[in-house]
C-alpha cells in the first residue's frame, strides 16, 4: 500500500523534485506561463462572447472594473468605461455584477 505522498509523486513527480532532479527524469514537463506575465500573453481570442456597454445605463461606478479578473476594463477620461479586447476572456462577471444591467454579453463574431 502506498502513501498519499508516495501516490502525488507517481502522479506528478516534478512537483515534488528539484529542477536539477527533474531534468535528470523522464518527466514530460510543459511551458506554463508564469505569474505576472498576463500582459505578455493576449488571451481575447479565447472568447466566445464579448461585453458591450449601454453608456445611457452606466452611472459608473466602476464595479466592473474592480471585478474583471483580467483588468481589461479601463477608464476613459469621461468617467465612463471601455474594454481591452485583446486580454477580455468574455467569462461575463462585469455584466453579471453591473448594478445597472448595462453590459450585455454578446456572441463573438469569428
């Protein structure tokens, strides 16, 4: 019988290794991209559905920008915001929070 960490490091021994250990291995390892690098890494054409504003709705109150995980809603200098479609996801939390119901989620054009 096996212990747990003996079963994480059959399933996935480069956790468990140092670099040095793990090149020596025969463990497959993947690119991963690592923390801080979302500005480098465009991922808008993930997307399947893109946010669209109702500027006669919005009071801006900027609760979109403070719930998008990927930070691509940004402030105009009127107040209002706009998205920065090239890191935008489309996973609908800003339209989903929006007090005013002014963000719609639309199908994504291909």
């Amino acid at each position: 019988m096996t212990t747990e960490a003996n079963q994480d490091s059959t399933i996935c021994p480069e956790i468990l290794k140092n670099d040095h250990e793990t090149r020596e291995s025969k463990v497959t390892c993947c690119s991963v991209c690592k923390p801080g690098s979302t500005l480098k890494n465009k991922t808008g054409g993930w997307r399947n559905f893109r946010p669209i504003y109702n500027y006669e709705k919005c009071t801006k109150c900027g609760i979109c920008e403070i719930v998008c995980p990927d930070m691509s809603v940004k402030p105009r200098e009127d107040g209002f915001f706009e998205y920065d479609y090239d890191y935008c996801k489309g996973c609908g939390i800003c339209a989903n929070e929006c007090p005013e119901d002014a963000i719609g989620m639309i199908l994504e054009e291909k």
